[in-house]
C-alpha cells in the first residue's frame, strides 16, 4: 500500500511478515507462549485463581436437570506493554560504489530496503527470544518506560513460585529415569485441569545436564534396545527451523540441549522442565497459563488511529530527496499466570 503525503511517499510492510521465517528461535518454535494481540497500549490480565477446567457431569436424561460451564473467576491487572522502535536509513551513500556482496555488480536502493527490513524483523524475533526467556526461567519481564517499577516480577503479582527438584545422574541402576518421573509426575500433578489441555513436555537443559541425562547407562539401554521414540514437539517440521539444537524424547520428555544461548538464565547442571499447551480443547478466546501480547503501533498515526493488530509492525517513507527510511515497531508482553506449573530442575552431574 503506498500514500502520498505532503511530499512523502509511505509504505507499509507488515503484511509481508505474516509468515514468520528465521531459524534457531527456540521457544517460539515450540510455541510454548501463546501470541495474543491488542488494540490497546494497556492490557487488562486476568488472573488465574483456578487451574481446574471443568468436566461436564452426568445427568438424568429426561428431566430438566443440565450442566453450566465455568469460567475461571478473575482478577483485572492493568498493564502497559513494553515498546520497541528499530529505525535505519537508506541514501546514496549506501549504495554508490558498493558491490552487492556475491555479485560483481553495484547494489541497488530496492534490495538494501528488502535487507534493511529483513533485519529489522530478525533483530524483532531476537528480542522477543529474549523476553520470552527472561520470563520463562525468571519470571520477570523488563519494563524500564512503561511500569511504575522497572521488572514485572510474576512471583509477585501473581502469588506463584516454580517448583524445584533434583535429578541425581550420577546413581547406578535407573538413574535419573526414576527423578525425572518423580518430578514429572509432580508437574502434572500441579497441572489440575490444565493437564487435558496439555500437548507434551520440553525440559530444557544446560549443556551439562544433557549430557549428564543422554550418556547415563540406563538411557544408552534404551537406545540400544531402541525404545526411543520421537517427539511430537521436536517433529521434523520443527527441527527444521531448529538446526542449531539437539534433541531427544523419553517417556513423553523431550529434552532439548539449549547450548549457551539461555546460559544467563540456565547455568550448568540446571535444567527447566515446562508443559506445552494448545491440545484440540482449548477455546481460542480463553487465557493460557503461558502468553504473550503484542501492541498496537503508535509512532504512526495511521496505523495508531485504524487499531491495527499485528505481532510486528513494519512502513517506510521517502523524504524529498528520495532518502528512504525503514521503521519498525512492535510490543511484547509475556505472561506467565502460574510459574508452579514450571520445575526448575538441578541435576549432579558425574563431573560435580
């Protein structure tokens, strides 16, 4: 869509990343968060003061006796979501006397506002990698402008405290296969109603407790009897988008080795064992345990004054020189309403 203005020209480029595209985006590829848009540049959170979903009873078939269902009650929180705005500027200077790298040629003002937005999305999947994480295994989301403190602290506002428990890989016999499903029974447990909603487990680990986890004599037992199944998060389909991983599942426990990308949040040895939710029963307008709003744009008027929804916002514009600029904008806000539904798991390892 193009509009003249005055002099200038914009563009808007939104549309072109309603497909999201880059790889090694771990949590988001697994969708542990549930994206949810808004109109507003304050959400209201309702709080989750049950996990229990409701099962329908029987009833007497004739008679006038029927069923309801339940809504969780709720407590209104009102919360402004944080803001980021990436801006880069295209001119002569950017392209005169500049080859095209891979080519003998001079590049071209079309294809550095095509790179120039590319990044700009990639930089926008990054900080949202970012937010996620300090989230998951924090339990915080940094909102420096836009709270009347500078972290949202979930244990906190919410009342919740993830859980913890320990992995011994160290022992002979079944080794950590005996704590793992300790602790994964403990999650479930806590889970109440939410387990029905539940689509599998990822455990994410240093790379030390993967280690620890994988070459432990009773899972190379497994392996060799060829007990190993796939997993249904880590599919082929997602691993794809995932090359920079390793992955295995066991019992239902995909085990995923992040590497020193989360080593701010999961130091050696730890590991977080998390649910992952969007089973065929949940109703797309009910809250998650897990989420993540997006705002609406507000540098451009347009977009502020149509309440266009978008997870990413992206326009250009030409000044009267034909210099072009490249603007994106964007909100993130994730939530986690119930941080007990997370273990945070510490494994001894042979090498402690």
């Amino acid at each position: 869509m193009t509009i003249s203005t005055s002099g200038f020209k914009v563009n808007y480029y939104s549309g072109a990343y309603q497909e999201r595209f880059g790889d090694n985006f771990l949590l988001q590829s697994l969708d542990i968060f549930k994206d949810k848009t808004s109109p507003l540049p304050k959400v209201e959170l309702d709080e989750l003061h049950e996990n229990m979903q409701s099962v329908a009873a029987s009833v007497n078939r004739y008679s006038t006796e029927v069923d309801v269902t339940e809504r969780p009650r709720s407590k209104n929180r009102l919360i402004e979501i944080p803001h980021f705005v990436t801006t880069g500027n295209i001119g002569a200077e950017s392209f005169q006397s500049r080859r095209r790298t891979g080519t003998q040629r001079q590049t071209d003002i079309g294809e550095l506002v095509s790179d120039e937005g590319i990044r700009q999305y990639l930089k926008f999947r990054a900080t949202k990698e970012a937010y996620l994480a300090r989230a998951l295994f924090a339990g915080q989301v940094l909102a420096p402008y836009t709270q009347d403190r500078p972290v949202l602290d979930f244990e906190e506002e919410f009342g919740r405290e993830v859980a913890t428990a320990t992995v011994d890989a160290t022992k002979t016999g079944n080794g950590p296969l005996e704590d793992l499903d300790t602790a994964a029974n403990a999650m479930r447990f806590a889970l109440g109603g939410w387990l029905s909603s539940m689509r599998g487990v990822v455990v994410l680990c240093s790379p030390e407790a993967y280690k620890a986890i994988k070459f432990h004599q009773s899972m190379l037992t497994l392996v060799n009897h060829g007990v190993l199944p796939d997993s249904n998060l880590f599919n082929a389909s997602v691993k794809a988008s995932l090359p920079a991983f390793q992955a295995m599942t066991v019992d239902g426990l995909t085990f995923i080795n992040t590497g020193l990308l989360y080593r701010e949040f999961i130091p050696a040895g730890q590991a977080f064992m998390v649910p992952v939710f969007g089973a065929n029963n949940l109703v797309g307008s009910d809250l998650q345990p897990f989420e993540c709003y997006h705002g609406p744009a507000s540098r451009d008027a347009r977009l502020a004054a149509e309440g266009a929804e978008s997870l990413f916002f992206q326009y250009g514009w030409e000044d009267h020189l034909h210099n072009q600029t490249i603007q994106s904008e964007y909100g993130l806000l994730p939530i986690c309403y119930n941080q007990s539904m997370i273990t945070k798991l510490t494994v001894n390892t042979a090498e402690a």
